[in-house]
C-alpha cells in the first residue's frame, strides 16, 4: 500500500522560507505526478504546484514567484519551498499523488497525513 | 481566473439522497474530481473523470456530468457521509494547465 509521509517546520517568522519534504514509500516513482495543496484554517482546498520524476514542474501562477517544488528519485522524496511567508501563508499543507492514463488525470490518490504550518512574529 | 462553484452546505436526512453541484465554464472539456474531506483528516479521492469511481468506494457515490456542472451523487446517505465535499478541475486559460478547487461543500445529515 503507498503511503505518503510528510514534515517540516511548522511555525515560521514572517518573511521566512517554508520548506516541507514528502516520503513516498511503496509503489512507483516514476509513473506519477507528485503535487502540494494547502488548506487555510476553515478554508477550503488551494492546488500550489506539482513535479514529476524528471523535475518537470508547473506552479499556481499566482506562488510561481515564490515556490519551488523539488524532487530526489534516490531518495524517493520531493519538497516545497515557499519563500517570503507571510499570515496569509498559514495553512494545513498536504502532499498528494496524482496518476494518469493515457494522459489524463486520474485524480489526486493517495495524501499525505497534512502539516499545520503558522507563521507569527 | 477560472472558478468552480459549489453551494456552501447540503442538507439531507439519512437514507435520503444528497446532490452536490459543482459548476465551471470549462467543465464540457475538462474532466471533474470529488473528494470528501472529514474533520480532522485529509481530503480522500471519490469519483475522477466525471464519473470513475475507485474501487473502495462505495457504489451509493456516483458522478456525473451535464453542460457546464458537474454532479455528485449520494445515495441512501449515512451519517458518516457528513463531510466536506470539494471538487476540481483544470484550467486551462493560462500558459500552463492548473488545478482548481471548488469552494466545498459542507453536508449535513440532519
């Protein structure tokens, strides 16, 4: 069964780089799209961005400016980095997977656990 | 910018069926996703490509699509239905596709 395992510090000053790493353990690396969404407290589901095994990426236009999504296919593992936080940056961020047939998205499959990110001076 | 367009709540009683919309003027070319997201926990994957359903979920969940909405479908709603509902999309418009989410959908199983 694949599980996704994710961490990373979860409070932050303003003006910080937020940086979260998701594990990927069983199934395929390769075959799939690895993604970040975040969830603002009450709020609902915002996409940021995603990467594949190769390093292609493709961010939300509004965060391309401050977002990288990386990946290590050694280590099974990619990562988020947003930089310049702010209040507004506060939220419950989750990793996820997404697959695809014939290309096409066949949805977001399997989430990781969420982690609660604040940022407070 | 691209939006999807949910009701805010939905009220059912138990057994009843329950019908969330979801709203967007690419839908008729561009598949819809719903997930259900539980208090406390990630959101789960429902129903892909307007109408696929994996296969752990239960058949009272179904999708389907007209014109410009999307819908999803509980049938004989149980009270562990009660749960945010979000969809998702693609958008298009830009240099580069990206994913939008509807606002979610709260149901209540009254």
């Amino acid at each position: 069964q694949v599980q996704l395992q994710q961490w990373g510090a979860g409070l932050l000053k303003p003006s910080e780089t937020l940086s979260l790493t998701c594990a990927v353990y069983g199934g395929s690396f390769s075959d799939y799209y690895w993604i970040w969404i975040r969830q603002p407290p009450g709020k609902g589901l915002e996409w940021i961005g995603e990467v594949n095994h190769s390093g292609s990426t493709n961010y939300k236009p509004s965060l391309k400016s401050r977002v990288t999504i990386s990946v290590d296919t050694s280590k099974r593992h990619f990562s988020l980095r947003l930089s310049s936080v702010t209040a507004a940056d506060t939220a419950v961020y989750y990793c996820a997977r997404v697959g695809s047939s014939g290309g096409i998205s066949d949805g977001m499959d399997v989430w990781g656990q969420g982690t609660t990110v604040t940022v407070s001076s | 910018s691209y939006e999807l367009t949910q009701p805010p709540s939905v009220s059912v009683s138990p057994g009843q069926t329950a019908r969330i919309t979801c709203s967007g003027d690419a839908l008729p070319n561009q598949f819809a996703y719903w997930y259900q997201q539980k208090p406390g926990q990630a959101p789960g994957l429902l129903i892909y490509k307007d109408t696929e359903r994996p296969s752990a979920i239960p058949e009272r969940f179904s999708g389907s699509s007209s014109g410009t909405t999307v819908t999803l479908t509980i049938s004989g709603v149980q009270a562990e239905d009660e749960a945010d509902y979000y969809c998702h999309s693609t958008d298009t418009s830009g240099s580069y596709p990206s994913v939008v989410f509807g606002g979610g959908t709260k149901l209540a199983v009254l």
